[in-house]
C-alpha cells in the first residue's frame, strides 16, 4: 500500500467517525426530548385526573347531603 492509499484510507476513517459522532448525538437529542414531552405530558394528564377526581367527590358528596 503506497501513501497516497494510507492517507485515503484514514481520511475516509476520520470521516466515517466523525459522521456516527454526529449521528449519536443527534439520536440523543431526539431520544432526550421525546423523553421530556412525554413527562410534561403525563404529568399533565395526571394533575388533570386529580383535578376531575377531587371535584366529581365533591359533586357526589353534594348530592348525597
């Protein structure tokens, strides 16, 4: 293998492995922000739950009194 190959062939190395960096960080960022809506989500939906849950027993409690 004569130079002019060995530096080809690092050079597509250096590129390839620079190019999974950029994919890994962008698979993070997509995976960390759909983790961080999914949690606002939930949450919400569940201080929606209790929100209905506690006035739906005061409703019930009204119309047994």
């Amino acid at each position: 293998m004569n130079n002019f190959q060995k530096i080809i062939l690092c050079s597509v190395a250096v590129f390839l492995l620079a190019s999974c960096a950029g994919i890994k960080e962008t698979g993070r960022t997509i995976g960390h922000t759909t983790r961080d809506v999914t949690k606002k989500i939930g949450h919400t939906s569940r201080d929606a739950v209790k929100a209905i849950g506690k006035e739906t027993k005061e409703v019930v409690k009204d119309i047994k009194d």
